[in-house]
C-alpha cells in the first residue's frame, strides 16, 4: 500500500512512526523542516559549545499528564534530556506584576473572598469526571454560576480575553474544566512542567530519523488537490505534479483541507472555528523579570502574554537571555497579521517599554513567527465537531489538532495520540 502523510507535524509524524516498515510512506510537508508547530529556530551562538542552539518558534512546555509523548521521549532514547522544572507565573495588572505561584502570592494579587471562591471553583473543576455535558455550557456561564462575578473579571477574564480575544465569551466550560485539570500538578512552590533540554528539537530529529531508517521519505511539497475517484482516494497534487496511492493521511486543519479537497464531495465537516498567534522572540543580554517565566498580562498592549524562557530553562544552555512576546489573534484582518514582521515587532517593542522601560536597549535580535491556524476555538458544541480519524472517503484518514485527542486544548502530546489513533484506524479497517 502506498501512503501520503499530508504534514510533517507531530501527528503526521506519530502516524508514519507507526506505520513505517508496513506501507511505503511519504510525508509532504510545505516547510523545509518537519515539526509543523513545534517546529524550531537554528540559532547561532559564539557563547555556546557548538556555535548554535535550537529554540521552539513558539514557545513549549509539556505536563506530567502527557503520558504517551513521555513515552515516545524514553522510547527514542531521550529520557534524560526530558526535566521537570518551576514554571512560575505572574499576574501584570494596574501597572504592576503580581507572582501567582503560591497561596500566598495569590491571597496578595486577588481580594480575599475571590481566593476563596476560586479555590472552590478549582476543587469543583478537580472533582468532574465526564466534561460531555459542559460542552454545551459556556466557560462564563459556569464560572459566574460556580463563583460569582468578581472572580470572573478579576481572574478570569483576562486570561480568556488573552487566549480568546472576541471569542472570548464563546469558549465551552469543558474547555475550561479540562485546562484546570490539566494544571493541577502544582506543589507548595508552584507548578513543576516538562522540557526537553536542548530543545522539543531533539524529538522531532528522532522521529524523522527513526522514520528514513524505516524507508519511509520526508519531501518538502505543497499539497493543493487530494483527488478522488468513485469515493476512494487515489493521489495527491504536489506543486503541479501528480502523485498516485491507496491512502492519503491529512494532517492540515480544516481550513486547509476543505481547500484541497471537495467538502461537499467529503462529507466533512470543516466548520471548525481557528485563531492565530504572532510571536516574537527576542534574544537579550539581561534578564528581564525577577523570577517569573509565564506573564499573563491586563493592560493597554498588543500581547497577552510574555514569557521568559530563560527563567525556565537557564540561559546558560543559551549563552544568552530569551523571551518570548505573544499574542492570538481572530481574524486575517487583525494588524498582527496584516502588518510587515518589522512593523508587528515594533507594535510589540512599543508595549514592552510601558511595561518594562529601556527594554529596546537589551534587545540582541528577535525574529516573528505567525501562522493562521495554530489553535481551534473550543466554542460551545465543539465537542460535536471533532474530525473522525476514518473518514467515509475509503483510503481517506485525518489526524491532528482537530481530533478528539487534542480536545478540550490542543498540545504536543494530543497530536501524538491523535497520529497514533489515526494509524490504529488504518490497521483496524484493513
Ligand atoms: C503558540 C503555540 C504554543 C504552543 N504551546 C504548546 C505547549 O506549551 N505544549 C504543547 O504540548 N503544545 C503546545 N502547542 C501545540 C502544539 O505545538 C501542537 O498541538 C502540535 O505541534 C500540532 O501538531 P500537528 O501535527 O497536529 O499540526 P501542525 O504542527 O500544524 O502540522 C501540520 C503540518 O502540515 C503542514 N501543511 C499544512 N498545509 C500543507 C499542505 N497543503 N501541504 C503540505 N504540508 C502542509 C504544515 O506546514 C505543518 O507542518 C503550541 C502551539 C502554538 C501555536
């Protein structure tokens, strides 16, 4: 059998891991390099070993709940890189940041009655098994009725409006139930995540020399026609040439596929709601804040977040000080996408200096990364449209941020699961 893998993401890569050495597998993918979103940067430095070091376009942790990407992370024989470290977090409002890692630095940040209420919110959160019937619920809604309204503009709020934007008061409470839950593994000091030291760079090198040793082939290419015929799959469209087989695997969202392939034709449901991120990150001589590696932020910037990797990795692997500047964004009309990567940077070095002054003059050199669909929207009924990983099109397979694995949020481990499934949906019906 003969298989196309559209995408050189995590989940096109778990797929083709899995099927490797059984079928004849390509994977095409638009960019040079394979690793989609998790994709990383190649960065020249005098001050380390090897005169580069790689760092994630986007930044990336993982959590101790990520049982299978930790899995494939041992089995590819990097379990040593992978460390568990303090991700502290902090809290910029009123022209002030506020630590948030500990009782304690919350009782500070929030009026005491807020605390109390979110903490009850936060066990409630903790004790739902099945989140299928806050689906239909919006996150406002349950939060408003579970712990009332000031938690909800104090706490809440600015982190839906930085994560959401306009979508903000859309967004399913099963979404919410499942991030509580995820980020529950917080100590008396704060919360412990997962990073590979030297990069999520290092998993993505392994998997796809793992996958040439098994024969399968990795071609750089953009897939602009799956074709079609008499409801079985017969090729794909790669830059103007034709390629026949039996199974295409795709990975795109479904913006993307409902372009390359006939929705109405497909019967698949490509109604499914997407954001996009513009984020820069910047290389800097200093460090900038005192201990605190994930800003939320509440104020009048462009960003919804900063975030300074080197007070979660040292910047010693570095040789230098990084920080990453970010912010979702809803629409193709948004200045963050409309505007040139100088002008997007400059937006976001003018909100840098209200929020920490001098800040241009620690700036080494940045680079912006920014794609339309890094995120699906989990409005309510959401879980109603996840994609299947079978499709009725025989031979037709579908694996990535759009699966039921990847929901109620999307992550490195979800489209592991997701490439995984799909692969398991392949064996299954043959
Ligand atoms: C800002 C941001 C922060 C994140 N932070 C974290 C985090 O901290 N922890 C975590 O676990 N996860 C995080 N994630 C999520 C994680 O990176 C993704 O869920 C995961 O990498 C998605 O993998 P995928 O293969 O499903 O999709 P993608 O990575 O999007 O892969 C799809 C691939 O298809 C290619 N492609 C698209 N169209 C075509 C075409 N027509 N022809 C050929 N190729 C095509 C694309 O170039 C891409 O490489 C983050 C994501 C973003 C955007």
């Amino acid at each position: 059998m003969k298989t196309i893998i559209i995408g050189g993401g995590l989940a096109g890569l778990a797929a083709a891991y899995r099927l490797a050495g059984r079928d004849e597998i390509t994977i095409i993918e638009k960019e040079p390099e394979p690793g989609g979103m998790a994709s990383s940067y190649a960065v020249n430095s005098s001050n380390t070993k090897t005169g580069t070091y790689h760092i994630e376009k986007y930044y990336h942790h993982i959590f101790a709940s990520d049982m299978e990407l930790i899995s494939l992370i041992e089995e590819l024989g990097l379990g040593s890189r992978l460390e568990w470290l303090r991700g502290t977090t902090g809290y910029f409002f009123n022209g002030k940041i506020y630590p948030m890692n500990t009782p304690l630095e919350i009782m500070r940040a929030l009026p005491l009655l807020d605390v109390v209420r979110l903490t009850w919110l936060v066990l409630k959160a903790k004790s739902i098994k099945d989140r299928t019937p806050f689906d239909e619920i919006t996150a406002k809604q349950w939060i408003l009725d579970t712990a009332g309204e000031s938690v909800y503009n104090n706490f809440f709020l600015p982190l839906l409006s930085s994560k959401f934007g306009d979508n903000k008061e859309k967004v399913s409470a099963a979404w919410l139930l499942g991030r509580v839950q995820i980020r529950s593994n917080r100590g008396a000091k704060g919360e412990r995540l997962g990073y590979m030291r030297g990069g999520f760079y290092a998993l993505i090198e392994a998997m796809a020399e793992k996958l040439k040793e098994k024969g399968c082939k990795i071609i750089k290419g953009s897939v602009y026609r799956i074709d079609v015929v008499n409801g079985a799959v017969k090729g794909v469209v790669v830059d103007g040439k034709r390629i026949d087989c039996d199974r295409v695997i795709s990975t795109v969202s479904p913006h993307s596929l409902e372009k390359i392939i006939d929705s109405k034709l497909s019967g698949i449901d490509t109604d499914i709601n997407y954001q996009g991120t513009a984020c820069v990150l910047f290389g800097l001589r200093e460090k900038v804040m005192d201990d605190i590696y994930w800003l939320n932020i509440k104020g009048d910037v462009l960003f919804g977040a900063v975030i300074e990797h080197t007070n979660f990795i040292p910047g010693s692997d570095y040789g230098e000080h990084l920080m990453y500047v970010t912010s979702y964004f809803q629409n193709p009309e948004s200045v963050l996408w409309k505007k040139s990567n100088d002008e997007v940077a400059e937006l976001y070095l003018k909100g840098l200096e209200k929020l920490f002054p001098g800040f241009r003059k620690n700036v080494k050199w940045w680079r912006l990364r920014r794609d339309l669909d890094t995120a699906p929207v989990y409005e309510t009924g959401y879980g109603k449209k996840v994609l299947p990983y079978k499709t009725k099109i025989k031979g037709l397979y579908l694996a990535g941020m759009f699966s039921e694995a990847n929901y109620p949020e999307r992550s490195m481990n979800g489209s592991i699961v997701a490439g995984f499934k799909c692969a398991e949906a392949v064996n299954n019906s043959e």
